[in-house]
C-alpha cells in the first residue's frame, strides 16, 4: 500500500468516526431506551453464556436470565420506593429540627471562627428560598407529569427498554460477530484486541462497581440504622450510589451521618458510633470489595471520574452521564494502546546523531601585536555551548 493510499484510509476512518459521533450527538434524546437496554444486555450476556455451556439453547437461556433480572429489578423497586419513601418522609418530619441546629449551633460557631458576616447566614432568608426553589421544582415535575407527550414518552421507554433488552440479549452474540465481519481487513486484528482489553475493563467495572455500590449501600444503611439513625438507610443510598467516584461516597455519606448524629441524639457515644461505621466501611471498600469485586485494571483517576461523569451530562444529559464511566473505560484502553505504540515508535527511540565535525577558528593577538589564527575541529554541539 502507497502512502497515499495509507492517508486516504486514515482520513476515511476518520470521517466515520466524526460521522458516528455527529450522529450519536444529535440522536440523545431517543438513544437512552436503547442505551439502557444494551447495558442491561450486556450485563446478562456472561449469564446466558453459562447456560448455554450446561446445555440450554440460546433463546431459553436468554429467557430465563431475562425473567430473573426482570424480576430481581421488580422486588428491588418493591423493596425500595416504600423505603424511600418513608425515609423523606422522616427527613421532612425532622427538617425544623436541623434548621434550628444550623441556625442556633452551626451557623454561630462558623461565624465565630471564620469571623464571618452575620448576615451573609440569614437562615430565614435561605429557608424561604429554599422552599421557592422546591416549590417551583414541584411545579415543573407536575407540568410534566400532566403532559401528554411526556406521560407518553415515559411509557414508550417503559415498554422499550424491556423489549429492546430482550432482543439485543439474544442476539449479542451475533451483533459481536456482524460487526467484526464488517470491519476492515487491516484494522481487524488491532480493533479485536483493544474490544477484548475493554470488555475486560468493562466487565471488572461496571459489573464489579455495581456490586460494591449495593453492598456499601447496604452496609451503610444497616449500620447507621442500629446505631440510631433514623435517616441511616437514605445515607446509605446515597453514599453507596456516589462510592463510584472514590471518597465521594464515603465524604457525603460521613458529613450527613455526623450531622444526622448531633441533631437527633447530641452526645459523644452516638457520634464516636457513626465515626466507627465509616472507617469500618472504608477498610471494607479499599481492602475487601474493591480488590476483590473490581480489582485494580480499571486505573481511572478520580479527576478522570469527576470529569468523565460532568463532560457526558453536558454534551448528551442523561445519556452521556449513563454511558460516561464505560465510556471512559474504553477511552482508558485506546490511550494505553496508543501510548504503547508512541513507545515503539521512531519518534521514541530515535537517538539524536550528533553533529559532523565543525573547523572553529580562533583568532589571537601575540604579545608583539601581530594577529595568529588557531584552527581546532569539535563537534557541531560542543561549538554551540561555546
């Protein structure tokens, strides 16, 4: 091949990758059914496959892989809505209780050691805009819910993602193999290595990192409940959903635990307690769940997370925040591979030659006053540094 031709199929891959990326852009809003269904699809696959090595067919592995999952999720939300329910319901019941703490015991002791203006802490002031804020919050998830279109929309995507879900599971395998058949001949065996690198990145991530979000949501909520806070399972949640961007989870679950802590009980036993239960959580996460649920391939930096997860919501909402983390995964192995070609590079290990033998002449004065010239050969460097 020319390198011409060589240009010309870099520049037409690159096209088409622009096309893509273009096409994914502007496709967001109706992509996240989809999106939703080939994660779930993605996450059963490994499932099925099990089954079909005991002897199943395709169709009625995916059949009962679908129907546990689908069930699994059911109890969940069963399980879950009532739960969080009551638990808001709890929190709305204390609020006046953590405003008055705020306003009579936090707010003067920030003041009194950041020397603070007491008027930039009106807590009247920030309770009534708070609730203009929930109240006009209230009023756009209301106009929404009595939309049509938007009732519409939400049962499209309730009936899609299932019946999307089913299909892309039974036919992941087949979907695998048109694509590896479509791809260019020269590019193939470079683009099954680095799907093969991601799926392993993928699979430890995103399968290992749910199941230690659950069991630190789980902890936690347990944990903070028999110790005596009422709010523990929502803290819980909450700190178990953000344990994905690491000591996200662990910072505002322990903040909100501790300040749960001083409102509704006040004393030192409690609040040793809460201490405790975190630092029990946080060996747990970094030498038990993380080694052995995720394991150490991923390799993505907290800043990586942080700016994976707010560059995806800006560019495609929801969906870009729902595909950010694999997307980053993916994005993880393409610069190592890249960064392994750079090193084999010319570019890399190409010494520098030095320079061809320069003739300096030095011109000198005698002690009689006639001019002497001295020639000297050096190097084409050591002329420079002179």
């Amino acid at each position: 091949m020319s390198i011409s031709q060589e240009i010309s199929h870099r520049w037409q891959m690159l096209a088409i990758t622009v096309v893509i990326g273009l096409l994914i852009w502007l496709l967001a809003p109706v992509l996240m059914p989809f999106a939703v269904a080939a994660m779930l699809a993605y996450l059963g696959d490994p499932l099925a496959n099990r089954l079909e090595k005991l002897g199943l067919g395709r169709t009625l592995a995916v059949s009962i892989v679908f129907v546990v999952l689908i069930l699994a999720i059911a109890a969940a939300l069963l399980l879950l809505v009532p739960l969080i329910a009551r638990q808001i319901e709890n929190l709305a019941e204390n609020f006046p209780r953590y405003v008055e703490w705020g306003r009579d015991t936090a707010l003067p002791w920030l003041q009194a050691k950041l020397h603070l203006d007491p008027k930039a802490f009106d807590t009247d002031r920030l309770v009534a805009e708070f609730k203009e804020h929930l109240g006009s919050i209230g009023t756009v998830l209301g106009k929404i819910s009595r939309s049509g279109l938007g009732v519409v929309m939400w049962l499209t995507n309730l009936v899609l993602i299932p019946v999307v879900w089913f299909y892309l599971l039974r036919d992941w395998d087949r979907l695998v193999a048109w694509i590896d058949r479509i791809l260019p001949r020269s590019i193939e065996p470079t683009i099954a290595h680095l799907a093969r690198e991601s799926d392993a990145v993928l699979g430890a991530f995103v399968r290992g990192q749910l199941l230690v979000m659950l069991a630190l949501a789980i902890y936690y909520g347990v944990a903070l409940t028999l110790v005596g806070i009422s709010v523990g399972p929502l803290i819980g949640m909450v700190a178990g959903l953000l344990s994905f961007v690491p000591y996200l989870g662990f910072i505002t679950g322990f903040g909100a635990a501790i300040i749960a802590s001083l409102v509704l009980h006040g004393d030192w036993t409690h609040l040793l307690l809460v201490i405790g239960v975190f630092v029990i959580g946080q060996l747990l996460e970094g030498y038990v769940l993380v080694p052995r649920l995720v394991g150490e391939k991923i390799g993505l930096h907290p800043v990586a997370v942080i700016f994976a997860v707010l560059a995806g919501g800006y560019l495609f909402g929801f969906l870009g925040v729902l595909l950010a983390l694999p997307a980053a995964s993916v994005i993880l192995v393409l610069l190592r591979y890249l960064a392994e070609r750079y090193r084999m590079s010319d570019l890399y290990t190409e010494q520098r030659q030095p320079d061809s033998l320069i003739t300096e002449v030095i011109v000198k004065e005698t002690s009689d006053g006639h001019l002497h010239a001295e020639t000297h050969a050096v190097q084409g460097d050591e002329l420079h540094k002179s």
